[in-house]
C-alpha cells in the first residue's frame, strides 16, 4: 500500500514541475512571440495598433530603410565585435589560469574576481562608469562604450573556458615535456587545440550579450554613438512603429542563433574531453 503511495505522489509531483514549468515557459516566451508576430502586423497610418489588422512584410524593408535605426546596428555590431575580440583574448587566459594557475592563492582571487564581474549590478557599472569618465574628462564614444561592455564578457568566456580546462588531461602535456616540447609549444600544440570549442563557444557568447547590452549602454551612448537596444527602448516612448517590432524580431533570431552556435560548440568541447577520457 505504502508502495503504491509513493508512487502516487511520485507522479502527482512529477505533473505539477511539469505544469509548473510550462507556465514558466508560456510566461517567458508568449510576449516574445506576440512581438514577433505583430512585426507582421499592418497597423494603422504606419502606426503599431493593439487590433491585429493584417498581414504584411513592409516593416522589414521599412526597418532596414530608417537611417538611425541602421547606424545603431553597425553601431552594435562595431561595438559588440571588439568587446568580443577582447574579450576572447582576456577571458581565455583568465579560464585556463582558475584551473592552471600553480598558486592556489591566485587562483582564489581570480575567480572570486570572475563571479564578482558577474555579481555587481549592470546599473551600478553604467553609473560608475558615467561619473568616472566625466571627473577624468574622457569623452564617451565607441571607445568608452566597448570598456564599458567589455568586462562582464571576459567573466563569460573565463567561465566557459574554465570548465573546458577541468577536463584536460595533464598526462598529456607531461608526455610533451618528456619528448622535449618547450612550456609555449605544449600551450600552443596540445592545450589550445583542446581549449578551441570552448573558446569559440565563450566568443560567440560574449558577442550575444554585448550586443544586446542595454543597462549599460544606456549610460555611455550619445547622440552620435547610440546601440540598438537602446534606440528600440528610447523609441518606446513615443509608440512604437511596426518597423521597431519587426527590428526586435531579427535581433531575437541574431541573438538565438548566436547562443545556438555557442550551445554547439561548447558540445563539441564536453564530447571531445569524454572522448580523450574513453580513450585514456
């Protein structure tokens, strides 16, 4: 009977997570949905209406049409791909050394300031950022814009390299030693091309979240350095266009393909390790 109880209540916990989580979902993905399909919507005098009132694709050649709405996406797209190249480099090296470092001190200090990048509110960062460069006099521009944005990514990709590095086998690099290959060649020859997928993968993922940077970017865009999250909130403010729904769309499906690109090449990165694992 007891058996049977359990069993019971297994399912019956088992139905309400899944219930549970499809709510979860429905309530993520439902408003991006609506967005994506009244990017369709005809509207009304080139005006985004409540009322569905037709299909048509005009927003999408309207959208690529706007001038401001074109310069903040080669903006975004400048802005994300140094911040991502930086990134790159940065967060790499701060990955292997968490696990490589042969200080354990370090290595501690290092990764408490890794979760700390992650930690500090995006709002405080924009702020700090805003006041330091206007009492040291820098002008905001791409530049101020990138070091801005730049930080919270090398946390990423650090992160992402870092759980690659757990799985190297130093076995690996001993027998290079052993065969006489220098400390760089070993780096370069046996421990790069391992590190690849998951650095590709914290690449991709750096440019995602740089490009759709908008707390931050808020507070270091001027009028002639402005993003594309932050020309699509600022034009909230005066009714949105269909054009600005259907601009939202294509940076939706950037942003997905690019977590998608980043999902499969971090895969690869575990399925390579488990390999070299079976195969040890």
């Amino acid at each position: 009977m007891s058996v049977r109880m359990d069993g019971r209540q297994k399912r019956i916990t088992d139905a309400g997570l899944t219930l549970w989580f499809g709510l979860a979902i429905l309530f993520l993905f439902a408003p991006l949905a609506i967005s994506m399909i009244y990017s369709f919507n005809l509207g009304v005098v080139g005006k985004q209406t409540s009322n569905f009132t037709g299909w048509t694709l005009e927003w999408y050649p309207a959208a690529w049409n706007d001038l401001a709405l074109r310069r903040s996406v080669q903006t975004s797209l400048y802005v994300a791909f140094w911040a991502a190249l930086i990134a790159l480099g940065m967060g790499a090296s701060l990955g292997y050394a968490l696990v490589r470092h042969p200080s354990p001190q370090v290595r501690k200090w290092l990764s408490g300031l890794t979760y700390i990048l992650l930690i500090v509110p995006e709002v405080v960062i924009g702020v700090s950022l805003l006041l330091f460069y206007a009492v040291t006099g820098i002008p905001l521009g791409a530049a101020t814009l990138i070091a801005g944005i730049t930080p919270a990514a090398i946390a990423v990709t650090a992160l992402i390299v870092r759980a690659r590095a757990l799985t190297l086998d130093p076995k690996l690099e001993e027998a290079a030693a052993d065969l006489g290959s220098t400390r760089l060649k070993t780096l370069w020859f046996i421990v790069l091309p391992q590190l690849l997928p998951a650095i590709l993968a914290g690449g991709l993922m750096s440019y995602a979240f740089c490009f759709d940077n908008l707390v931050v970017a808020a507070f270091l865009t001027t009028p002639t350095v402005n993003t594309l999250p932050v020309y699509l909130y600022g034009s909230l403010q005066y009714g949105p266009a269909p054009s600005v729904y259907a601009a939202a769309t294509v940076v939706f499906l950037f942003t997905v393909t690019l977590l998608g690109l980043a999902a499969l090449c971090f895969q690869l990165s575990r399925s390579s390790g488990r390999a070299r694992s079976g195969g040890g």
